[in-house]
C-alpha cells in the first residue's frame, strides 16, 4: 500500500484494514516457521505532514501462532503494538558524509519524499516485534534431553537425575582439548 505524499491532507489520513494470516510470510524470501498468524493482522495507522516529512502513527493486533522453544508444543499468542515514525525526504541526508544521531533520530526513517511505503513500514515493525522465543508458559519444564519426553505432562526415569543433561558427545570434546 502506497500512499502520494500530496494527497495526504493538512488534518492528515486515518486508516484501518485487516491483513490475511498470510500476508508476512509471503513477503519474506525464507520465513522458515517464524511469523505464522493465527488470525487477521488489524492495523491502524495515521499519516500527517509535518514541516519536515511525514508522522505515521499506528499499531497491530493479531494472534501469533509459536512454538516453545523448550518443549516445541505450539501455541497461540496475543501479538500487539504500536509504533511512532517519523519520515524524512533523503534530500536531507544527500551530499552529507557525517551525520550525528541523537536519541530523537532513532525514529526517523528516509523515504523519497513522494511515496509513502506503507507496507513495508507494516512489515518492518512485524518483524522486530514478532515474539521468536517466547516460552509456552513461564513455568515450561522442556523435553528430556536423553529420551525425549515432554516434563510438562510426564516424569520420565531421567527427570532430576543428575546426569539428565549429561551427553557423550562433551566426553570426546573435552578428551580432544584436554581439559
């Protein structure tokens, strides 16, 4: 979705649209089995010209579809944010070779002045925020690591043994850098 900077009007432009569960993962080369949606993408955003660029407002909501990096069971997830940027024309940086960034400049992004890319705005913000590790529940007790069951529902013989973690594979490594 693009939007001309010209017609965005003095009082500015208000949307809100609903993207595909889809919509990420056909937007990435390889997504792998991150960014999976379990619903719609509910986006809000707000676009207003200032003196200098563009202010775009927004945020998203959805259900995250994951899988806990511990005992690799999927679950859902409420997936939320918002976020505030700031657009500069890149004739403010051309024919500069340094630039001193202060805390304010962290969000301002660079657009050609005529078009604003929402969807890659949309896109960007999904993918800094989308929750990669986040656990099944805090309390997750993860797979055996000897026969593979799942703690969470069943104690296996290695549950609390000490040597549960124990893999002979380190043996051969530490032989080899004799430790």
């Amino acid at each position: 979705m693009r939007i001309l900077v010209e017609d965005i009007p003095k009082e500015g432009i208000k949307l809100d649209f609903d993207l595909p569960p889809e919509w990420m993962r056909e937007r990435i080369e390889d997504p792998g089995d991150d960014f999976r949606f379990a619903e719609n993408i509910g986006v809000w955003v707000e676009l207003y010209r200032t003196e200098r660029g563009i202010r775009v407002k927004g945020g998203y909501s959805s259900v995250a579809q994951l899988t806990c990096p511990k005992c690799l069971e999927e679950f859902t997830s409420p997936f939320e944010g918002e976020f505030d940027i700031r657009l500069m024309p890149d004739i403010y940086i051309a024919g500069k070779r340094e630039v001193r960034l202060t805390r304010k400049d962290l969000d301002v992004e660079y657009f050609d002045g005529v078009v604003v890319d929402l969807e890659n705005i949309i896109l960007s913000e999904l993918m800094v925020n989308f929750p990669h590790d986040k656990l099944c529940r805090p309390d997750c007790k993860g797979l055996c690591p000897v026969c593979g069951a799942n703690w969470n529902y069943e104690k296996c013989e290695h549950y609390g043994a000490e040597h549960r973690y124990k893999n002979p594979i380190w043996d051969k490594i530490k032989l080899s850098i004799k430790l």
